[in-house]
C-alpha cells in the first residue's frame, strides 16, 4: 500500500502563527484510506480543535465533497471509496528524529496500528525517525 504522509504543521505556523515552525511538535492526526493509498494527515493542536477539521481540510483540498454532523465533531466523506480509519494523537521532535503516535480520535476511533511503524519509515522524510507507537 502506497503511504502519503501530510504535516499541516508548516503552513500552520509559517502562514497562520507567522512564526518558524518549532522542533517539538504536538497535535492529532487522523489516518484516511482510499483503494490502495494510506494517508497519514498530521496536524498542530492549534490548527485542529477535532480529528474532523483535519478531515475536512484534506477533503477540500482534493475537492471531495462532505459534510460535519450534527454536533460538528465528524466530517463525513461522501465518496464511500474513501474510508477514514483512525486518529489519534502525536508528538514529534524534529532534532531528536522521533515520532510517537498514541490516544484515539473520539469521532473516528483508535488509529489502526497494524504495520503503521513501517508505513512511516516507507516514507522519505520519515526513514531516519524512531516510531512509537502506543
């Protein structure tokens, strides 16, 4: 399976805060699957109050149609093709090259942990990183 890994933390602090963007990261992250691609989406605890904001962020970006429910918690996809399996929680530091993910998303339930270590390491940016996972 083809792992697309996306950090919204960059634009958040570059466009957003207008500040560098810190070594220690911390935030959500929620785990989308569509046919034989994963994306990994991260993203600041200040740019994404609820696992569905992140949701509906990558949603527009790709022009794939949704909706929140009722309580705004949950950003539904409308396209039955696209699956959102997880979320949870993470923590980054980008000098020690370290990646712990952990927690569950209230919307989305637990992230699916099963070969998530080696889908992170697949990804160029992310193979010289420790992973933790729980």
């Amino acid at each position: 399976m083809k792992v697309i890994l996306i950090n919204y933390s960059p634009a958040y602090y570059s466009i957003v805060a207008k500040t560098a963007v810190p070594e220690k990261l911390a935030g959500k992250f929620v785990q989308i699957k569509h046919n034989t691609t994963e994306y990994l989406l991260f993203a600041p605890k200040e740019f994404a109050p609820y696992h569905a904001d992140i949701v509906e962020r990558f949603c527009s970006e790709r022009g794939l149609s949704g909706h929140y429910n009722s309580e705004k918690k949950r950003f539904e996809i409308h396209d039955p093709g696209w699956v959102v399996a997880g979320g949870g929680k993470f923590e980054m530091d980008t000098t020690e090259k370290l990646i712990r993910l952990y927690d569950n998303s209230m919307a989305y339930g637990r992230f699916d942990p099963e070969g998530l270590r080696e889908k992170i390491l697949s990804v160029i940016e992310m193979s010289d990183y420790r992973v933790q996972i729980g």
